[in-house]
C-alpha cells in the first residue's frame, strides 16, 4: 500500500530531471559525552550533485547509514541491468523505476 503511493506520488510529482556528472561525498558525525562517561555517536552521509563544466553544485542530500546501503544495492542492481540491456541486441523494454527500502516495487 505504502509503494504504491509512492510510486503514484512519483508519477504526478512536478520535479524536473537534472543531469549531474560529478558527485561529492561527506560524512557528518556528531558526539557526545553521556552521563556514563562514554561516547556516543550519530552520523549522516551527505551526498553533492555537481554540473563538472560549471563546477557548480546542482542538489544536496542528507541520507542516514541504511538509506546509503539501500542506495548502494539499488544502484549496483540498475547497474547490472544496465549493462545487460546496452548489451543486449533487442529493443528496450519500457523502463521501470524501484523504491528503496521495505516494499520496493515498480511504477507500472
């Protein structure tokens, strides 16, 4: 139920696409002491668009430890389907876009 609203959301959204060449990576880490005298510690990963030829940045996002490792299996699956259609001698099949996260699935 949840996927699908996000797929519908996708579909009816207003955003246009940017073309990036380039990205900037940064990691954000914020500690403190606790009242047991130990550390603790959060983080973020901040991820930077950037246009190469301006050398301007184009977005920013700020994504937690498991948005980024769900990040990296979708890329590294699209990756790997990628390849196999640039490959592949037949004409390409309509594109589909996957959600990370719990439910991912499809805009049909």
């Amino acid at each position: 139920m949840a996927n699908e609203l996000v797929n519908e959301n996708i579909v009816k959204s207003q955003l246009k696409p940017i073309f990036s060449d380039g990205t900037a990576i940064a990691v954000k880490i914020k500690s403190a002491k606790n009242e047991k005298g130990g550390i603790e510690k959060e983080g973020q990963i901040e991820i930077i668009f950037l246009d190469m030829m301006t050398q301007q940045p184009l977005g920013e996002f700020v994504i937690g430890k498991i948005t980024a490792k769900e990040l990296i299996a979708g890329l590294s699956n699209t990756i790997v389907g990628l390849e196999k259609e640039l490959a592949s001698k037949e004409m390409p099949k309509p594109p589909q876009i996957k959600t990370t996260g719990e439910g991912a699935g499809s805009i049909r």
